[in-house]
DNA sequence: GTCTATATTGTGATAGAC
DNA sequence: GTCTATCACAATATAGAC
C-alpha cells in the first residue's frame, strides 16, 4: 500500500486534490469562475486535464467541493438570524467573521452569475433570501423602510471593510475588527 | 430617402442600434457579460446574429458603447474627488448620485473579471486605483488606518444600500437619499 | 439591413493506453 | 494516476446573396 515515492497511494491521491482545490480557488478568485478554464487549473499543477477528470466529475464538482463548508457556514447564520439567536451587533459580528473566513471566495460567488444555478441547488433558499433573512433580523419586528436601507448599508459596510482590511493581511487584526462593527453599528442604529 | 417603412433610414438604423443596445444592458445585467451571447441578445430582437454585427463590430463592442458614458462619468467624479473639490458629504453624495443613475450596468461591471481587461483600456487607471482615490480623498490628508477602514465602510454604504432603494422604484426616493447619506456619513466620522 | 451558411476557435469532457 | 488523442458542442465572427 506504499507507492516508489514512499507516500500511502490514497494520502498521495488526497494530496493531488488539495493541490487541485487551492489552484482553482486562486484561478477563480483572480478570473471568475466562468473566465477560469479547466487547463487554467491544470496547467500550474503540471497535469492534464484529463489527469484533473480523475479526481473530479466536472468543473462545478470543483467549485461544489470548494464552497461545501463556507455554504454550510452561511446556512447555518441564516439559522441563527431567523431564530433571533442574535441580536444586532452579535448578528453583524457573526457575518464579519464569515466573511472574514470565506474572503477568497465571495467575490468568486457575488461575480458570476452561472454560480446562481449552482447554488440554488445547493441552497434552501435563493441567495437574495438568505440576504433578506440577515436584513430583516437587523431591522427588528418593525422594518420601516428608513430602517431597512440603514441595514442594508450597515450589512454593506461589514462585509466590504472587513474585505479591505484583510487585503494586505491574512488574518483581521481586533482592532480593526472592532472599528468596522461600531462604523456598521453607527450606520444601522442612528445618532 | 425615405424606405418603406416610412422612416429616413439613418434614423431607422439609429433605432435598431439603441434597441440592440437596450436588450444587451438587459441581458448583461441578468446574465453577466460573460454569460450573455450574441445570440441572447439577437433573439428576442427577432435578428440573426449576422445582422446584429452590421450594427458593432463586436460583442466587446456593445459593451463599450454601453459603458461610454458612465465612465466618463465616473472620470469626471475621480478628477473632483482628486483635486479636493467636493468635501466629504459631497463626495458620498456624488458617488451615490453616480449609483443612481448607472445602477444597472454596475453589477455587470463588478461581477466579471472579462471586463476588467476591456475597463483596462478604456480608463486612464486601474478600477482599484479610481477607489483608492475616492478612499483618500474621504479619510483627508492623514489617513489613519481606522480612517481608512471607515472610508471603505461608509462607499460601500452608499453603494449598496442605494441598489437596495432602487430595488423597487426607478426613481431615488429623496427621503432615501438622505437616509443613506446619512447612515454612510456615520460610518465615516465616528459618533 | 437582414438573411443563410460557414469558418474558426475554445471549451468541457471522454476513451483507452500505459 | 496520468497520459495522448479526440469528441461534441457552443460561441464569436465572416462571406456573400438578396
């Protein structure tokens, strides 16, 4: 069960697909991914792309292995919203933090829109749901309309700093993490 | 000079050229540039694609003749903002009038990386560099890091929640428009 | 100004050898 | 597990008739 390279075949396998996930991951975040081709994945990696038919069924099984976790995150922020788990601010926080965690791919699925069909498999609601979910937990039981826009620019403002503050770091330093949510705070709740 | 129809032909022309022109901002803002083929655009004309190209020379040739004027625009807005003729409620004004008036081709710009290339050559910056200078001229001539995080949370305010008024109206309402300047202008300033 | 027909290229995906 | 070779198809774009 050892291969030449002295590696266990099935940890040398699971290797190849890591490194076929980061490549597509990176290829996506830079050209989208309808812009990003099959050979853009491969050719970094050295192989062929039949070699990458091996370890994947199909393009969007790369994209679907690669938004799993990050969709089942989100998910379960929707839960967490609806059952008014979370007031505003921890609500605020919690979407930070995904986005946070998930940077390299939101622009990836926010751009393109071939990922809406992928998604709304995969999805229990449409991504415009989920949004209305997140923004009707912020607007409270009495969604006026000024409310409504305040939370759409505190939720925009949240998930747009925390992208920019992470653009020249890996991981979001406290203090700024703390400055976006009380801008966001001030932008939803008024003088 | 006047065909059967009963319409100078110039202007006959003219007519089919805007009408191709509205059916792919239509079909770009739903599908994406990408997304969009020339037959997309074609079909619902009731044109074959060969006709479509008596009119543009190219599928990136529509695309430019829609962006033409809003990035103008656009240039015109930066050259303020640089040049410190507007002050801050000024400029997020100005950026979120600029929203209003183009808020359908903005998710189609945003959303593809295709574009980026054709923006490229059309724009004497880099998109990126066109917001950082928004962003400097919001944080002002000392730009501390938490300035700089409120500056992105208080554009991308402006940005969203104005696309989220005009969701259901095709006109801004003022009332909204002062809302939003409003929440973003806390964002920026602190309490 | 619009058509039919076609050239050309790029892409996702598969078959079968090694 | 990766290769060579190839397929099927869709897309942009062009040629030439009407």
């Amino acid at each position: 069960m050892v291969d030449p390279a002295g590696q266990p075949r099935r940890a040398r396998s699971d290797a190849t697909r890591q490194r076929i996930l980061d490549t597509a991951r990176e290829a996506f975040a830079r050209q989208g991914y309808t812009g990003t081709t099959i050979t853009d994945i491969a050719r970094p990696l050295g192989i062929t792309t039949a070699a990458l038919y091996y370890h994947f069924a199909s393009k969007a099984d790369i994209l679907d292995s690669l938004l799993a976790e990050p969709l089942a995150a989100y998910a379960r922020l929707i839960e967490d919203a609806t059952a008014h788990r979370l007031d505003a601010p921890e609500l605020l926080a919690a979407y930070l933090d995904f986005m946070a965690e998930t940077r390299e791919l939101i622009p990836v699925v926010a751009a393109d829109p071939a990922i809406g069909a992928i998604l709304d498999e995969r999805l229990p609601r449409t991504p415009q749901q989920m949004t209305a979910a997140i923004i009707a937990a912020l607007t409270g039981p009495h969604p006026s309309r000024a409310k409504t826009i305040r939370a759409h620019a505190a939720l925009a403002a949240v998930k747009e700093a925390t992208l920019a503050a992470m653009s020249d770091t890996d991981t979001l330093r406290p203090r700024d993490r703390a400055e976006i949510l009380a801008a966001a705070l001030r932008a939803l709740d008024g003088p």
